[in-house]
C-alpha cells in the first residue's frame, strides 16, 4: 500500500469512485503540468470496494467545484509538511452552470444552444439536480 505521505505539500484526492479517476486526472489537466503527480486505479476500499486516489504534490488550491462534480464522494486531503492539516469533503454548489446538459429531448436547451444549461441543486445526499427550464433531473451518482 502507497503512503498517505508520500508526499510533501499537496493534495490526496481519496475515495475516488473505480474509473472516476482518469475523469478527475483529466479534468484537473493533470497531464499538462509538470508537477509530481500519481493516479492510482483500483485501490483496495473498505467503503467502495476498489477506488481510485489522486496524489498531488507542489500546489495550494484544487478545483473543489468540479472534483465535487465529477465524483460527489471524494474526500481531500490537504498534507503540509508530510501531514494531514485538512480532511474534508467537497460541497456540491447549489446551482451550476455549463457543466451539466439536460437529458430531456424537449428542454428549450436542446434547441436554444446559446442558453446556458442552469441546474439546481434538490437534493445533496443524491447529487440530484434539476433542470431550471424544465424541471428534468439529473443524478451524478
Ligand atoms: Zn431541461
């Protein structure tokens, strides 16, 4: 097993659900920096079976709205010196814009592309949002 610290001054995204992983990498634009960066996949998880952890060494500040976003039960780790000074779980916002797409075929924003696709939040627990043109819910969990 890989050491929580193994590394310096970063970040430990953990909890990542199996195949989130990559999305996260991805997302974060991982593989354009050159920080010291590890993505590992299939973990061995009490809570989720096998899961994914991002280690990142060398910034400050991480994107939280969309690690919430891609993966709503992450938790991060912030390591300072070699030790955990902040474990916590990002929040999802309460309304989100140009990340989610509404599902329904009928929604104004199917047709209307300069429409910003506006969700909001119903329920935390869930992930579920809901479409703010027709009422269309989408799950990210
Ligand atoms: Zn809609």
């Amino acid at each position: 097993m890989l050491e929580i610290t193994s590394i310096k001054n970063g970040f430990v995204i953990d909890h990542i659900e199996a195949g989130k992983g990559i999305k996260i990498f991805n997302h974060l634009k991982l593989n354009e920096t050159d920080l010291s960066v590890a993505l590992i996949m299939n973990a061995q998880s009490d809570r989720l079976g096998k899961k994914d952890i991002i280690k990142i060494e060398g910034i400050d500040n991480l994107d939280y709205t969309a690690l919430a976003m891609l993966a709503p039960r992450v938790s991060v780790n912030e390591v300072r010196n070699e030790k955990i000074v902040n474990k916590f779980k990002p929040e999802l916002p309460e309304v989100v814009e140009g990340i989610l797409t509404c599902e329904n075929e009928r929604c104004i924003t199917k047709d209307e592309t300069y429409v910003p696709h506006t969700f909001k939040l119903v329920d935390r627990n869930l992930g579920t949002y809901r479409c703010e043109y027709c009422d269309h819910t989408s799950k990210l969990i």
